[in-house]
C-alpha cells in the first residue's frame, strides 16, 4: 500500500481575495466543484492507496474531516502541526508516525492545493515509481514543461529522456530568470518541480540522520509527546517551537545522493497565482473566463470571478487583465503581475485591513456564519448549521441574543428551558442565559441572529460543555 501523506498548510496569499489566512486555497473550490483538497485526496485513494495521513494547522481540522466525509473518505491521522514550520518538519513527523507501525510503509508526499487532469494517469506513474522507492531511492516527480516558466524550481537530468520509470536526478535548479527558463526549456533535459516525493519512511529518515538531526531529534520529540484530541494527533508545541522554518528541498533534498525522478506528462499545475486558474479553466473564444455571475463585453485572454450571488461582475473591452469580486474586497490586476498580489496582501497587513487575513465568512466545525450588518451596539448574523451538528453550551457576559430560525429546525437551549424551533418562529436568549443551539434534523439549519450589547466580540463566551473539546475563549 502507498500511504499518501497530504500537506494542508500555506495561506495561497496569491489567490487573495478568495484565499486567505482564515481560509486558504486548499480548501476552496478554485477550478471545479470539489476543492483542490477534496480532488487531491480522491486523486490518491482507491486501489493500492491507504487512507491519507493529513498535516495541518489546528484552525483547518474539522475543515479536513468534513470536506473528507463529504468524499466518503476518511484519514488514518491528522497530525495538527503547534505552528507552521514549512515542509521538512511536517512531512518528517509523518514519517515518523508511519515508522511507529511500518518502517517499511511507502509514502506519497504531495501538496494539497495542485491541479492534476489526469488522476489515473497519475495513479499509474506512482505504481512505476513504488519499485525504486522500496529499493532506498528517494523518487521525485518532475513534470515535463510546456513554456519558459520561472514561477517554478526545476529539476535537471543528465540528458534528455521519454522514460517511464524514475531515472537519476542531476539537481534541483532555484526559480530561473527568464533566459534561464528559455534556455532550460529548449534543452529538454529540464523538469519542473511539482514537490511531489515518494519514498519510505525509512528513508526519509536516514536523509534526516544524515543532513539535519537536529531536526530530526526535535520532531521526534514533537511526535513522542504528542497527545490525543478527539480523532485529532497535536504534536508536542514544545520541541516543535525551536525548528527551523525551511522546506524539505533545503534540508535534505538537495544534499541526497539517492535521488531519482520520474518524468510525468500529464497535466499539473501548483494554481500558485490568478494567471494560472485563468490559463487552467475553460474560456470562451476569445480567452475570457466568467467564474460565478460575470459579464464581459469585447474582453479578451481576461478573467472575471464574482464570489457572490449578489454581485454581478462587469468587465469592458478588458485586455490580459484579473478581476476577482468577494463581498469585502475586490482584485485588479494585469495578468503579468498575478505574482505581485502577495505584495498588495502583505501592504494591506500593514495598514491593518482585516481583508488581508480573513473572510467575511466564518468556519467552524459546525458550520459557518457570516456578519450581515454591524451598527452601535448590534450586529446581525446569518448562522448556518450543519445537520446534527451543536454549538457549544455557553454563555455571554456583554450581550443578548435573538434568533429567528428561516430554514429547518433548531433544539434550543436556554437555562433550563429546551424546545424546538421551527421556520419562522424565534426565541430570545437574554444576557448571561446559559444556552446552546442544535441541529437535530437530516438538513442544513439556518437562522438570523441579531445581537444586541456593548461589546459584541467573539472572545465574549463562557464555555460549559463542547463536543469538539474546545476551550475556555476559544471562538463559535
């Protein structure tokens, strides 16, 4: 069996507004009806596949679980990294929680945030690469480029080559000024590095022993102290704080003398910025891609994306050009520059806009809310709950609630008062009531809740009992 071990951190702050801190590009449905999570764990599961091991940060673990159950899957571990650390470390402790049953197991390490077009091709090219990974190599798959791209790192061969099975690997090449890519592309001895390992556990080990062990010792320390949390795997934050913020590539990839890689013809993409979605979807005749409610009229090679029902899009003899419309922000952008929305993101932090990081929209493992209207003293909230899902038990020091229920019903709470509530019938929840809202039907519940207080924070809940083992200040 190969386990594939999917890596669910990074902010994709180049697909913002849509990708955020709060709620990154991995989780969203960029291209397609699934997000590019969902589509990376269905690429890997099936025949020959375990079920995935998944590391993330402990803001996205019910994130994982739901978007798995709603591909009917299942992950045999999320290991919940204490801070974003880059990839060595994480993919180094899910080496080390395989090595506790299986030395020997094989592990698929892809990113979980990569489009692929052909899932079954891809499938077939790790089956070609398992032999060399059981046999010490260290397996990389390096994608056969189509243009001069220097958005990428690339991989170099000895010489040019149509094999089907992992050949020796020359080095890995940094992000190439364009002359460079130009001058790689018409060597055709060049891959493009799609950071997509296969290998044992074993070995990626040995690499660690041999090239950080320092690194090695501190996230063993993380996996041997780490603690149960529900389903979910917390590393030990202690060791975990002191290591290096660095990649995989850095601290072992390019110092191994058993590397090969496998050349893949398939279509790939890393979706890294808004000229990728645009190149990767499906146009008009004229090179225009319309994402949700988007007109455009004598545009050309432009895309145009509304994030809302309610906000139409409209774009006007438009040229090589990104327009991306969310509720709370709006992106233009000359295709060329897609890089360059990481920069705008970071000056948006600086000058302390809350869009920078968050969405209007807040997950929780329930389900979501989003703030409709905010005043002096009020708020209004859409809350969207989950079926059979529950907030927790709690209470508020600043303010009083009222919420009307507009679709399926809702088990209400309210000191020792508990009832249904049906559409379109509410129930006033007043200041320091204990209370608690549930889900019990087989549909989404939906309700308006209008708060009423001085201070309307989220921080603002006593906790008396959560069935998803949150703490005291903990949001939702």
């Amino acid at each position: 069996m190969v386990h594939p071990v999917l890596l669910c951190g990074g902010a994709g702050t180049r697909l913002w507004p849509v990708s955020r801190k709060s709620y990154p590009k991995q989780f969203t449905r960029m291209i397609g009806d699934r997000s590019l999570f969902q589509a990376s764990a269905l690429r890997l599961a099936g025949p020959g596949f375990a079920a995935p091991v998944v590391v993330t940060g402990g803001d996205f673990r019910f994130v994982v679980t739901e978007q798995l159950a709603a591909c009917e899957l299942a992950a045999q571990a999320i290991l919940i990294e204490p801070a974003a650390r880059n990839t060595a470390p994480a993919i180094l402790a899910a080496a080390l929680h395989l090595a506790q049953s299986d030395p020997e197991a094989a592990m698929l390490v892809a990113p979980s945030d990569h489009l692929m077009g052909d899932d079954a091709g891809f499938r077939a090219a790790v089956q070609a690469a398992l032999p060399a990974a059981r046999d010490g190599r260290i397996v990389t798959f390096g994608i056969r480029p189509d243009r001069p791209e220097t958005g990428y790192g690339w991989l170099e061969l000895e010489a040019p080559t149509d094999s089907a099975v992992p050949v020796p690997l020359m080095g890995f090449v940094e992000k190439p000024a364009r002359p460079e890519a130009e001058r790689m592309l018409a060597e055709a001895r060049y891959l493009w590095n799609a950071g997509i390992f296969l290998l044992t556990a074993r070995t990626l080990i040995a690499a660690f022993e041999a090239h950080r062990p320092d690194m090695l010792a501190a996230v063993s320390s993380a996996v041997e102290g780490a603690t149960r949390d529900l389903s979910f795997t917390r590393l030990d934050p202690g060791p975990w704080g002191g290591l290096d913020d660095i990649s995989i590539d850095y601290a072992v990839m390019e110092k191994a003398d058993n590397l090969s890689v496998l050349p893949y013809g398939g279509a790939w993409s890393d979706l890294g910025d808004w000229d990728a979605i645009l190149r990767e979807s499906e146009g008009d005749a004229d090179g225009v891609v319309r994402q949700g409610r988007a007109t455009a009229l004598d545009c050309h090679d432009t895309l145009l994306r509304s994030e809302s029902d309610a906000l139409e899009i409209v774009g006007i003899g438009l040229r090589d050009m990104i327009a991306v419309a969310t509720p709370d922000a709006v992106l233009v952008a000359d295709r060329s520059r897609s890089q360059e929305v990481k920069a705008a993101v970071a000056r948006l932090k600086e000058k302390g806009a809350k869009q920078a990081e968050t969405l209007p929209v807040d997950f929780r493992p329930w389900g979501w809310f989003e703030s409709l209207v905010t005043g002096d003293r009020f708020q209004v909230k859409r809350i969207h709950v989950n079926p059979g899902a529950a907030l927790s038990l709690q209470s508020h020091h600043h303010r009083a609630e009222h919420w009307i229920v507009v679709e399926g019903t809702a088990r209400v709470t309210v000191d020792e008062d508990v009832k249904l509530v049906t559409e379109n019938q509410s129930v006033f929840i007043p200041l320091g009531a204990v209370h608690r809202m549930e889900n019990p039907g087989k549909v989404p519940m939906v309700l308006i809740e209008v708060q009423t207080g001085r201070y309307l924070g989220e921080d603002d809940i006593v906790r008396y009992d959560d069935v998803y083992a949150r703490g005291q200040g903990a949001k939702g």
